[in-house]
C-alpha cells in the first residue's frame, strides 16, 4: 500500500512511497531490541561523536533540504534553512551537555556505604514528528533520545516524509551503527500496534490534540512513557510601556511566520487600550507588505498552507468572525495568489473580536490574527488563560518586573518578554492544558528519556 505526498505550490504528487508492511515494521523493531544493548554500553563521548558528524552532515545539505521543505510543506526557501540551523543549534547543545548532566547523582557520604543515583537509558524510543516543522520538533526527541543511550525509530508525517530519509542519510554518513536509528512509513493504525508494543519503551509525539489522544489510548494499555506537544492559541500582550516598533515587528513576524502553521505562534493579542490604534495601525501596515506566492521564488515571504482542508479551516473561521462583527482590515485583494479553493490564502488581521469567536479561542493555524484592546494587566491576564491551551505566552514591556508577575499568573509553559515564537534549548519546552505534557530540550529534558537507577552499596560488613 502507498501514499502520496501532494505538494501545497501547484498540487502535484511530490513523493510517493510504499506504507512498512507489517512484516517490515516486526523486523525493525526486532532490528532495534538487539541494538539496545550495544547502544547503551557506548560511552557518551562516542556517542556525541556519531551525532556531531550526523549533525555535520545534514547541515551540509542545507540548500536542498530548504528545497524539499518548499515542496512538501510550502514554506518559503528563503526560509528554509532557518529551520537548518535551529536543528544545529538544539543538536549541538544537547550533545554537549549530556556529559554533565547524565552523570551519576552522588550522595552525601555516609560511612560504610556508597550511594549513587543512575539515569539509565529506557531503550526504544519511538519519535512521532509532524510536518509544520519537521526537523526542529524531531531533533527535541531524536538527538536527546540517541544521546541517553536509546535507540531511535522516527515515523515522520505523511506530508514530510523525506525528512525522516534525510535524517537517515545524516546518520549513515555518520557511521552510526546499524539500526541505533531507523525510520518508518506506516499507517496510523500500525503506529498505534507500534506503541502497545512492548519492544517500544517511550512515545514522543507532536501534532494535534485529536492525535495526542489517540497516543494516549494506545498507550493506555502499557505502563509506557508518552511525551505529548500538542500545539497551542498562543497569546501576547503588549503593555502601554512598550517598544511599539519592535513590538508590531516581531509580533507580526510570530503570527505571520511559516504561514502561522506553529504551535507557538501568536494566534491572539491583546494590546493596552492607551496605545491600541496605534498598534494595529502599524501592525496592519506591515502585514501588507507580506508578498504571497510561490514558496520556491525567493521573493515570497508567504507561502500556501500545507493543504486545500487547511486553507478552508481558516477561511471558515475568518467568515464566521466577521460574520458575528470582527471587522477585516486587510484587503484580499492586495493578494493576487489567494484563491479559494486553493492553499493560498491572504494574511488577515481582525478587530472587533471576542472570546465568543473561534478565532479568538480553536488553533487556527494559519496567516490570521485577532487583536483585542484591554484595560489593564489584570484583565489582559485574565483573557490570555481564557484557552483550553497553554504553550506559550509573550508579555510586551520594558518592565521585567512587571512581566515576571504577569508571566507568573499566566496558565503557560514558556513565558517570553519582548520576544516570541522561539525555542532556547537551554530551556525546558513543555505546555500546560491541552497543550500536553512531559519536557523535552534543556537538562529536563533528558528525564523524560531516561530512569533513574539507585545504587545501594555496603562497604563494610562487620
């Protein structure tokens, strides 16, 4: 059985591949079991050796990764090897901590005995990776995983598929030992036998909440670890006290950027009445300089969205605000490539919105804001936790103070000041409500990927 990979830029089959048999699927996880035990015995200095060289070798692809990118995703290739070197920058910093923080816990001394703790590899670690960023949420879980000690099988999206085989490419060149990495094309439905299988030690997965769900289920069945990023309706508010211009231009950027298709884009802001016209005035202004077209012109700064469904999702939710009275303030038509029917669709920036709106409170993941006025702190936080998600929130002041409090009161998982829609490695990605659960990157992220093994030795006997 295959599937096809129909491309966001013109509609034609891209990549077309045959589904793992169930057979194959048997025989990689097989392939995986025998590899733990090797895997695990490698010290972590080669360890890091077989990552760095993998990471050296897909940076090295760089140009003809942001081609693919454009192709099966739609994002423009000026673009394309942002997502390059964010992958190199999380790689690289969790291989070079992994030393240091998956050293043995030593205990205070305590005569006649030696005590330890031990972060133990679980084993197979299998990587669920969605198409909207391919390789920066694969690289969260896959580099860490390898780097703990565990073997790796990526099953990518069905709209990315070559990425799982760059990837692949990446560690063959690297020399990694057969079958510490490998990667699958299935179905969902033997994705799901793949989790209650018991040769599968943990689940990573990223992607949808409907799909999270579906993970959950499946690994009901077992006392199985499952790490789950399921996307968000991330807000910012921008206090009277701050940087306009640098605000409208980094938040246009968040809500704009890879055509809104992020978990952590800002899908809603709300804006201190004091400065409010303003802010939309230049907000607007700058969102119609965006040139929407071709993803493989490197003049287009908005490509289409990854499919025809998508793109209707988006439009559905636009007519229905306006429907209930959020007013429009982009004119379409300043966007010859939008056309209904197809993945292009113009950005958009609404006011007059409400919470009674689904632009203001479904993900809608697309090139579309909501902009609220509000009237004070106490009331911005208030809307920002009206959301069944919680990823991230952005908080617009030159007063850190005042964005810690806010930031403290905020449902959230990461809460950034002045900036937005950005992954620091060093820091632990994670999200509250519906957004899911479980750490990946900084050193909380190898917890998850990892158990603890307690050492309790007597020295002396007598």
């Amino acid at each position: 059985m295959k599937f096809k990979t129909i491309s966001p830029v013109d509609g034609r089959v891209y990549v077309e591949r045959d589904f793992a048999t169930i057979e194959e699927i048997r025989e990689a996880l097989d392939r995986a079991e025998q590899a733990k035990a090797m895997w695990k015995a490698t010290p972590i200095e080669k360890r890091a050796r077989y990552c760095a060289a993998a990471v050296d070798a897909f940076v090295a692809q760089a140009d003809i990764i942001a081609e693919e990118l454009a192709w099966q995703m739609g994002r423009p290739i000026r673009y394309g090897k942002n997502e390059v070197r964010g992958f190199e920058e999380r790689a690289r910093y969790m291989i070079d901590i992994t030393a240091e923080k998956l050293a043995d816990i030593q205990l205070e001394p305590k005569d006649g005995f030696t005590r330890f703790i031990r972060r133990e590899p679980l084993g197979l670690v299998l990587v669920l990776a969605p198409w909207n960023y391919p390789y920066l949420t694969a690289v969260n879980s896959v580099i860490p995983a390898l780097m703990a000690g565990n073997v790796v099988i990526l099953k990518h999206a069905f709209q990315t598929p070559l990425c799982a085989e760059r990837l692949a490419d990446a560690f063959k060149a690297a020399d990694l030992p057969d079958d510490v990495f490998q990667y699958l094309h299935a179905t969902h439905e033997d994705v799901g036998r793949m989790i209650m299988d018991e040769r599968v030690n943990f689940v990573a997965f990223t992607g949808s909440v409907e799909g999270g769900h579906a993970v959950r289920e499946a690994a009901s069945h077992r006392f199985v670890g499952v790490g789950l990023e399921l996307g968000g309706k991330d807000p910012a508010y921008v206090r009277a006290d701050a940087d306009l211009s640098h605000a409208i231009e980094n938040l246009v950027d968040g809500a704009m950027f890879n055509s809104g298709q992020s978990c952590c884009a800002v899908e809603r802001i709300y804006v201190d009445r004091a400065i409010y016209d303003q802010f939309v005035e230049g907000f607007v202004a700058l969102t119609k300089q965006y040139k929407l077209g071709d993803p493989l012109d490197p003049e287009t700064t908005l490509g289409p969205v990854v499919r025809h469904v998508a793109a209707e999702n988006i439009r559905n939710q636009v007519a229905e605000a306006i429907e209930d009275g959020a007013q429009p303030l982009i004119d379409e038509s300043l966007f010859e490539k939008a056309k209904a029917g197809t993945p292009y669709v113009a950005p958009q920036v609404l006011v007059n919105v409400d919470h009674s709106m689904r632009i203001m409170t479904e993900e809608t993941f697309g090139p579309v804001i909501g902009i609220m006025p509000v009237d004070d702190d106490e009331e911005a936080v208030r809307l920002m936790n009206d959301s069944e998600y919680g990823l991230t929130a952005s908080v617009w002041t030159q007063d850190i103070d005042a964005a810690i409090k806010i930031g403290e009161q905020i449902a959230t998982g990461t809460v950034f000041m002045n900036r937005c829609d950005y992954l620091d490695p060093a820091l632990a990605w994670t999200g509250v409500k519906n957004s899911g659960n479980g750490v990946s990157l900084s050193e909380l992220g190898y917890e998850q990927l990892t158990q603890p093994k307690s050492f309790h030795l007597r020295t002396k006997t007598l």
